[in-house]
C-alpha cells in the first residue's frame, strides 16, 4: 500500500509540475536565466541548482575551509543531512580506521568520487584523509545516484573535485593536545604539488568501563582511549593542455588505540597504519566526451598486542586494488540533451592475519595464519539519459544503467531505472520530483573473510533501495533556499545472523531500512561583508535486523546546523554549528538490534579568526568544541557498541604564506 501511495505522489507530482508549467510560465519572457551553483555530478553534465531535479549543493574548498578543518570529512560535518560519525580525535574510528560520513542515515550507502571515479573501498569511504589544500569543491547529491554512478550510492554521493593549478603558500599550526599542522602548495605553471602533515596527541579513556581483560590471569577492567596520530598528504596534477590532466594523490594515517586500565595504563596496543593512492588521467572536450582511466589501491596494516607480552603480536594486512575506465558522450540540442556512457572495472583483494586464539587473555597463543584471496570481480556498465523539454519550463529526464558484474562469487546483473521532472516557475524559482532504484553490491569481507565466529556466504545477493524526492528551490540576490521532502526504502541489507547449531554467525541478505524526512537549507549573503547560513532535517531513520522483528530508531531524529561567515579587510572570522538531537545508539544482541536512547544532544562547533598581519601573511586561530561539551560521538551503525565521548575544548593557532 505504501509503495502504491508513493508511485502515485510521484506521479501526480510529475504531471502536476508539467500542467502548472503551463500556467505559470504564459507570461514568462525568455529570458536566460542566472546560472548559479553549477554542479557537474547530479546529471553527468554542468547544470545550475535551479535547473537540476535533485538535492544537491556545492561546497568550494575556500567555504569548507572557514569551519577550520583540514579535511573534507571534518569539514562536512558542519553542513546540513549529513551524518558524521567518529570514535576518536582525528578521526580515528574502531576496526575501518576511518570516520564514517554517510547521506540519508544508510551505513556504507553513501558513495565517494575523486573527479568523478569512484574511490571507495569495501563500502567504507575515506574523507577524513582528502586534504582541503587538494580541493577545488565538493558536490554533494543526496538521495541516490547509482543511475550514473553504480553501487553504494544508495543515499547519496560525495564528488571531490580536486585543482587544476594551486597557488604557492606554507602553513605552519600548533595546538593542545598534541596538534601539528605543516603543509604547502607549489605551483609550477602546468604541474601542481602539495604535501602536508597533520598530527594529534593521546587522549586517554574516551568510554566508561567496558569490561575485563584476562592480564596474566587476573580479570582487569578495560576502558578504550586513542593515541598519538599522523597524516601525510601528497598531490600531483599535471595539466597537458584544455583537454588532458593527470592528477596523482597519496594518502597515509598512522594512529593507535588502545584498551587502558582505570588509571590510563596501557593493556592492549592497536596499530594501525592506512595508505592510499589515486591516479588518474583525464580528457574532456568541447564536444562533449568525458573519459578517465584511473587506478586506486589501499593497503592497510593493523598489528597489536598485550603490554605485558608485547612480542606476541596478532596482525592484519589487507590490499584491495582498483583500476578502470569511464567515458562517456553528452549530445545537446534545444530542445534535448542526451547522454549514454560505458564503464569498467576491475578490483581485487587480499587479507593475510593471524589472530590470538582466546579472545581478551593476554596468555593466549596464536592461531595458525590465515589467507584470504586474492579474490578478483569485474564489473562492466553502460549508462545513458535523456532529458526532454515538455514546454518552456518543464524538464522530465529519463536514466537508467545495467551492471554486469562477474566475479568467483557468482555473477549480478543489475537493471537501475530512473525519472526526473522540473518545473521553473520563473527565472528564481523551481520545483522537481525524482523516483530512482539503486543498489549495493556484497563487500569482498562478506564474500569471503572468515573468523572462528563469522562464517562468509558466497551466495550473497546485492542490496536493493528505492529513493522518493519532492523539492523546491528559490534563489535571488544572494538567498538561496532548498526544501526537499524524502523516503528511502532498502532492503536485503547484509547482517550476520547466527547459526544455533555450530554457534557461528552467517552473512546472508535479511536487514532493512527506511528513512522519511524533510531537509531544509538556507543561505543569504547579506553584502560583500557578512553571509550566514541555517539548516535543519526532521527525519525518522529506522531499521530492522532480519523479517518478522519490529522497526527500531536509529541514528538521530533531528539535525540543526547554522554557520556565520564575517570579513573585512584585513579580519575575517566564522563560526560553525551542527546540533544531532533525540538521538539513538544500535547495537546488535542476539539478532536484534539493541536500542539505546541517547539522552543528550550532539554538538559540534568551530570557531575559525584569520588576520593578515603582513602582505601574504595571514595569522589564524581555530577553536573545535567551542563550549567545550562532553557529548556522545558516535551512533548510527551496528559495527561496535560502546559508546565514545567527544574530545573537549582544542585550539590551534597558526600562520600562512602566500608567495
């Protein structure tokens, strides 16, 4: 029945917006309207927000700069409808090694594009290790994508658009806690070169008591704490001419965790060392061709071990590999623009550990090493759209995609339709509708990767979702307004769900989940001094761990988030808020998801001031949690949980150079 109601919304909305078209816009001139906000990732061609039938919104790396954050993921977390979730200072996170930034509320659902390739690896995205120096803007598309994309688009994409050129500058910060920024850029006509080193400082116990730890026979309490932390960037761009450009980005973090007594002594130190690379080269042109050849690869290293028997050392080691092309072709006419584009790729992985055989003793031997992989699948698409006008005003726009997917696992064909419908009232004015399907492929850790509890499942089938979209956008001298009203459906979601007879737990397709809301976001540039922004979403997330159990909340219900922005002359100053309330953790229990009410909201703030003191010189002075809270940090997901506090009050004080 609900789907019935939504098809049909969706449809009445469709026709609606063609039929106002008609009355609206009788007495319209036609003139060009003003194009602003263009984004290139909603429709695989340059479209400005008034014009595009999605949820998007482009942020520039100079505007994500002003919440004080160095990398995309810090720095998004400011903005409204997206979910940010991390364990530790630095973005350290328990097991992925990375914070989790998803769109929707979906878990692993929100895919991650460098230039337009995606870069995400085992459904786990990697935005906190993307320095801003790198980025020239990031397009941000909520509600789906995998029409042009493919899998894990689920509830959004993330498209990171790095620069073409870079200026000459060096940066030098300090703070508490163990904070040190070195970074700089180099320009050198065609090539561009940056390169930089963030560190953190040790925390101490970020939870309560957890539970024992079995140290040379004695049951110890056990808290988790984070210690120190490192990040090094690197970039490369090589633009040839207008049409080719080579770009090259490696990413490193190294940072511990560890399970302390009650007095911060060190029991169990966990290592973790991540790089990546990127490379690509590019070529577009007048004509409208597009295409990519890219290849990425993450190999990650995860060794730990008991303090008091520090040379008996369980490890991890893991390298997944991508490589592929992407080229498609974009046809325009006045009345029609067309798109039809092919992709492949080829990816592979492999996991090498050797684990302790008893769980939380430190007496316990090693197991036998295992071997996983390597394991290989290829995935092979071809894309196309067509976008109609119906009438002056009236756009509808018609995708879809076919995946064809081989791998040792079994083979996946997957069929993705989607409509699109606009309507422009007039020049600052629109509204649209949008129905899609999109899906997720099984991770090469569910295919594959077996422990003495968990049990892999070849046979595994992708998840499947569905995304519902009204919106209607204004902008005008400077206002910019977007309400978008959602409802995401998914389901055969991947859970381990436990065998009674052997007491080990198999991957198979049982979860669901579900989102409805209303998300609004407002900007006004009040003159060449001040701009200010303001946010607010109002969903109800919810998930359910296999068919036949009740629907139970999850992350939080809703976000408020607001930003200030000042300048003048030689001062600049800007401060950035996002408020998570009525907020839910989930855990797993016996196959069902546990629920814990969160009671106290989550607030993140910054506080950002620059001064240039000298010409080319700037002073800036950053403050993170600015009321200096201790809040729970993180909910949504089912992966770990214990529940981790935010750092308190940190600042930093630095200098840049222009030259």
């Amino acid at each position: 029945m609900k789907k019935f109601e939504l098809g049909s919304l969706m449809c009445a909305v469709i026709l609606g917006t063609y039929f106002l078209s008609g009355t609206v816009y009788a007495e319209e001139s036609l003139s060009e309207f003003v194009l602003d906000g263009i984004n290139v990732t909603a429709l695989g061609y340059e479209k400005n927000n008034l014009d595009t039938p999605a949820d998007t919104v482009v942020y520039t790396g100079e505007q994500l700069k002003e919440t004080g954050a160095g990398d995309v993921a810090n720095a998004l977390k400011y903005k409204g409808g997206v979910y940010f979730t991390n364990m530790g200072p630095h973005d350290q996170n328990w097991i992925t090694g990375s914070s989790q930034i998803n769109l929707r509320g979906i878990d692993g659902g929100t895919l991650v594009l460098i230039n337009g390739v995606p870069a995400s690896f085992n459904n786990v995205n990697h935005l906190d290790m993307l320095n801003l120096d790198e980025v020239e803007r990031v397009e941000i598309v909520k509600g789906g994508g995998a029409v042009l994309y493919g899998s894990e688009a689920l509830g959004g994409v993330v498209n990171i658009i790095t620069k073409d050129q870079m200026k000459n500058s060096l940066r030098v910060a300090a703070g508490n806690k163990g904070q040190r920024d070195y970074a700089a850029t180099i320009g050198m006509g065609k090539a561009s070169l940056a390169l930089g080193r963030n560190e953190f400082g040790s925390t101490g116990n970020m939870t309560e008591r957890l539970g024992t730890k079995k140290i040379n026979g004695t049951a110890v309490p056990y808290y988790i704490g984070f210690g120190d932390s490192k990040k090094d960037h690197l970039a490369f761009n090589y633009k040839f001419d207008d049409r080719f450009k080579f770009s090259y980005m490696f990413n490193k973090k190294k940072y511990t965790t560890n399970y302390n007594d009650v007095n911060e002594n060190i029991l169990q130190h966990f290592m973790y060392d991540d790089r990546e690379h990127f490379a690509q080269i590019a070529y577009n042109d007048e004509n409208g061709w597009d295409a990519k050849i890219y290849y990425n690869q993450r190999r990650i290293e995860n060794p730990d071990y008991y303090v008091v028997n520090p040379t008996n050392v369980e490890w991890e080691k893991s390298d997944h590999k991508q490589y592929g092309l992407d080229t498609k072709k974009v046809w325009r006419s006045d009345k029609a623009t067309g798109l039809i584009g092919i992709s492949a790729k080829r990816e592979t992985y492999k996991n090498d550990n050797q684990k302790f055989k008893t769980f939380g003793d430190s007496s316990s031997i090693l197991k036998d090493p295992a071997h996983f992989g390597t394991y290989a699948l290829n995935n092979y698409s071809v894309y196309g759209s067509y976008d109609r006008k119906l009438s002056r005003a009236t756009n509808i726009i018609f995708s879809a995609r076919e995946d064809f997917i081989r791998s040792e696992a079994g083979d996946y064909n997957e069929f993705l339709p989607q409509i699109q419908a606009i309507t422009k009232f007039d020049e600052h004015n629109s509204a649209y509708a949008s129905v899609g399907k999109s899906f997720r492929m099984p991770t090469f850790r569910n295919l594959y990767y077996a422990s003495s509890v968990v049990v892999p499942n070849p046979d595994l089938e992708a998840e499947h979702g569905w995304n519902y979209e009204i919106g209607y956008k204004y902008s005008e001298n400077g206002r910019r307004l977007n309400l978008t009203a959602f409802r995401i459906d998914i389901k055969d979601q991947i859970v381990a769900v436990k065998n009674l007879v052997d007491n080990k737990s198999y991957q198979t397709n049982a979860a669901k989940y579900r989102n409805t809301g209303i998300e609004l976001r407002y900007e006004q540039d009040v003159d060449k001094h001040f701009t200010y922004n303001v946010g607010a979403v109002f969903a109800k997330p919810q998930r359910m761990y296999k068919e036949g159990q009740a629907w139970v909340d999850t992350l939080g219900r809703y976000q408020i988030n607001g930003g200030v922005n000042y300048v003048n002359r030689d001062f600049s100053a800007a401060l950035n808020l996002s408020y998570w309330g009525n907020r839910f953790k989930n855990g797993v229990s016996s196959e069902k998801i546990t629920v814990t009410e969160i009671s106290s909201p989550l607030l993140v703030s910054n506080l950002h001031l620059g001064y240039n003191v000298a010409k080319n010189v700037t002073a800036t002075f950053d403050v993170d949690n600015l009321f200096n809270r201790k809040d729970i940090a993180n909910v949504g997901g089912t992966s770990n949980n214990n529940l981790y506090y935010t750092m308190g009050r940190t600042f930093r004080v630095g200098v840049n150079y222009n030259f």
